[in-house]
C-alpha cells in the first residue's frame, strides 16, 4: 500500500514540498500521516498536521485531540489543533451540521496553510468516500462533471491532494493492523443520520450485496472515466470561447448560427461558460436553465428572452446571446464611465478596461478585434477613451456616417450602445472597440518611422 502512495505522491507533491495533513485521529487518517512522515525524508517534504476538534462529542472529541497532538509529538511533527462550535454555528447558518463542520474544517485548514507558509493540504479520502460521493451525486442529479467526483489534486490556492484516492477501506484497515497503528473511532460516523452515512451503511451494503459486490469499483471506475470525459470537453469549450466564428470577444456574446451547428455537449458548455463570465460562478446554472438557454439560442429571434436565477436574463439580439441582469439598462446606466485621456505611450484605466499604447516601428502580423495600429497624422489633438455622444461619427471606405446609424447598420444591440468602449479623436470616432475601426486607421505617410500599437483589455476587477 505504501508503494501505491508513493506512486500517486509522485505525481502530485514535488520535491521540497510543505504539507499540512488533515487528521482526525481515524485509521484513513492516522495510515496517511504515518505513510507521508515515512516519505518525507526521501523527497524533502516538510510536514505538519492541522486537527479541528469541532465540538460536536464533548470528552471523546477532546480526546481525539489529545491523541492526534501526541501522535505527532512522538514522531516530532508539528501539530496545529483549533477548537470550534459547529452545532452552535450550523444554527446560526441554518444549515445543516454536516456541510458546516466541513466548511469549518476546510477553513481552518487555509488559514493554517497561510500563517505558516504550507503550499499543500493532505486528505485520507479513500476509494470507498468516492464511491460514496459518486452514488450520492447521481441520487440528487449531476452531469458528467459532477460524476467525476473527487479527483486526486483540487486546484486552488492551497491545492488539496488525496494520495489513497485509489486504495480501499480494507486496505487501510489491514494496514493499520500490520503497522500496528491505534486509532480513534469515531461513534457518529455508524449511526444513519444523515446521507452520507445513510449511503456508507445501507444503501451500498444492499447494492453490493444483492447486485453487484464491486459496486465501489465500479463506481469509482465510472468517476475516472467521467473526470476524464469532463476534462476534453471542457479543453474543446475553452478552444472554442477563443474562436470568433463563436465568441464575439468584445462582450462575449455567443453566436447563434455558429454555436447552434455544434453539438448539443459544445452548447450546453458554451452556455455554462458565458454564464461563468457573467456571474462569477456555474453553481446556480442548472440542467433546466440551460436547456432554456439552449432553446433561446436554437429557435430564438431578436427580442426573445429567457429570465434566469438570481435576476438575470438571456437575451438574443441580431444573432447573438448574450447574459446580463433583468434590469440591465438600469445597471448600465449607474456605471457609465467619464472620458479618459489616453496616455501615448502608456496605459489608460477606464472602467473595467486596459487600455495599453505603445510606439512600434512596424506592424506586426494581423490584428485582433481588441487591438489597432494608427499612424501620428490619424489622431492629431490627442484620443479619448469613451462612450458615445450624440455628433459622433466615423469614416467609412464611401464617406462619413453618423455613429447612431451605423450601429443600426451593424445591429449592435440597443442594451449595449451606451456602453460600448469608443476611441475618439473629437467627435470623430476613430475605433468602436471590438467592431469596427475608421477607414484611415491605415492610410499614412511612408517617412513615418513609428506606428501606434493599441491593445484594449479587462482589468479583471
């Protein structure tokens, strides 16, 4: 067993590394810990264990406490142990006992990692916790992503590895007995009080019984081969969000005709991702609202809508879906931003916009639809990064036209004209960012021996 372990560690802690194991005492626990301190002279691991005594069983979770911390003295690994209230707190919360001592765990975890400078966190999840949560996942409803359950490293800022992922219950069990390990039994994790347990002590007893005695195995083949399956369609989403046949980069708006000859696992992906952008997260995107999107954007003309969690809507305009909130141009209108100047050369902050200049001597392959070239005589009095106004207009190939009716022409949505990021030289606007650029951007003289590179960016705030 030790040999799995080290083979899995191989691949997830580098040479060098600081660990912070979770242990509470148990066998899952105790084996990982005694496993790692064994290892960690032979790849310089430095180790230490976080124990959070959760308050929940009086005197014997005391005494797990006190037996982790001289577990640890004994083997000369520093031992960080936090008192909670987790009864107390989930009242407050109202939520249930369960996913607050987790998050409390969890938590107490992090802020260790960062006081004491640990780069990693170490957990005892086994085979049979992954089938577990793999069974529980598909009882409530899950995609492939949420089939892949737990997987051996989770990123983050503190990434947590689970290096016997891949070894059973009876594993530990016997090797415990064979290295002689004592350890703490938890009386609560035997009684059927809640899902988890529930599953652990009834349900998979009964399927492996009466169906199917690998079913652990098999579950936890099923989580590998969905993890993996997640993994390439998320790659293909990402390659496709780059594209702009699919994605208009400017405010990444899907494209329906593009996006709709896709298959159906590249819409619902792209759908997620927009609404990622949007929100922040892809927690509250469920299976049914996505397939409204998805509706919306097969069958949809301009106007149609579809009202959304949390106050946000899917809106397609002249071919494209976009997200945003119900009350957007109410939002839009509180936000506008002043005029900037931009600063040649140099970078120009404007709203949730980067706006970076810089003097080259040539131009340098194609363009993007968030950058430009301009020659000197293009721009003379200076630009200004702004929204539009009413005067505004640019020069086309045939002449000059009104602003107003040119983002008629192109069929930019009426929610998004009083936003769009404008460069302007007067009231000649010499750049609708990521749409259309004036036609003398290009035209200058040869003896010119510098262009101006512009790059237009989120900040990311």
């Amino acid at each position: 067993m030790r040999e799995k372990v080290e083979e899995l560690c191989q691949k997830l802690l580098p040479q060098g590394a600081r660990i912070l194991v979770a242990c509470s005492g148990g066998a899952d626990s105790l084996a990982l810990l005694e496993i790692l301190w064994h290892l960690s002279s032979r790849y310089s691991w430095q180790l230490a264990v976080g124990h959070y005594e959760h308050g929940i069983r009086g005197d014997d979770s005391l005494a797990d406490a006190a037996f982790v911390a001289d577990f640890c003295h004994q083997r000369h690994i520093p031992c960080f142990v936090e008192h909670g209230k987790a009864m107390e707190t989930a009242k407050s919360r109202a939520q249930s006992l369960e996913q607050v001592a987790r998050d409390l765990r969890y938590d107490f975890l992090e802020r260790t990692c960062q006081a004491q400078g640990f780069g990693y966190i170490a957990t005892a999840h086994h085979a049979d916790d992954q089938a577990e949560t793999v069974l529980m996942r598909i009882l409530r409803g899950t995609g492939i992503k949420g089939l892949g359950a737990m997987r051996p490293q989770s990123g983050g800022r503190y990434p947590i590895v689970r290096p016997l992922l891949g070894i059973s219950k009876a594993e530990i069990l016997v090797y415990c007995q064979q290295q002689g390990l004592d350890f703490r039994e938890d009386a609560t994790n035997f009684v059927a009080d809640c899902t988890r347990n529930r599953l652990r002590l009834d349900l998979l007893p009964q399927l492996r019984r009466e169906y199917n005695p690998e079913i652990s195995r098999s579950l936890c083949q099923l989580a590998e081969m969905a993890a993996e399956t997640a993994d390439f369609l998320q790659g293909e989403v990402d390659r496709c969000w780059q594209e702009d046949a699919y994605v208009r980069q400017a405010d990444h708006a899907l494209n329906q005709r593009a996006v709709a000859d896709l298959h159906p696992a590249l819409q619902r992906g792209l759908i997620r991702k927009l609404w990622e952008q949007v929100t922040g997260s892809v927690l509250d995107l469920n299976y049914q609202q996505t397939g409204l999107v998805r509706r919306l954007l097969l069958e949809g003309t301009t106007g149609s809508q579809q009202e959304l969690s949390h106050h946000y809507m899917a809106r397609l305009a002249y071919g494209y879906l976009t997200i945003g909130s119900s009350n957007s141009r109410t939002n839009q209108a509180e936000v506008v931003q002043p005029a900037a100047d931009v600063q040649v050369p140099g970078i120009t902050l404007w709203g949730p916009w980067k706006l970076t200049a810089e003097w080259q001597s040539e131009v340098r392959g194609e363009t993007s639809p968030r950058e430009l070239y301009l020659y000197p005589e293009n721009f003379a009095g200076g630009l200004v990064l702004r929204t539009r106004k009413p005067g505004d207009y640019m020069r086309l190939p045939g002449g000059c036209k009104k602003l107003k009716k040119l983002m008629i022409d192109d069929k930019v949505p009426q929610a998004e004209r009083d936003m769009l990021p404008l460069l302007a030289n007067g009231s000649e606007i010499i750049w609708m960012i990521g749409r259309r650029r004036s036609a003398n951007c290009l035209h200058g003289s040869e003896d010119y021996h510098r262009i101006l590179y512009l790059k237009l960016e989120e900040r990311g705030i």
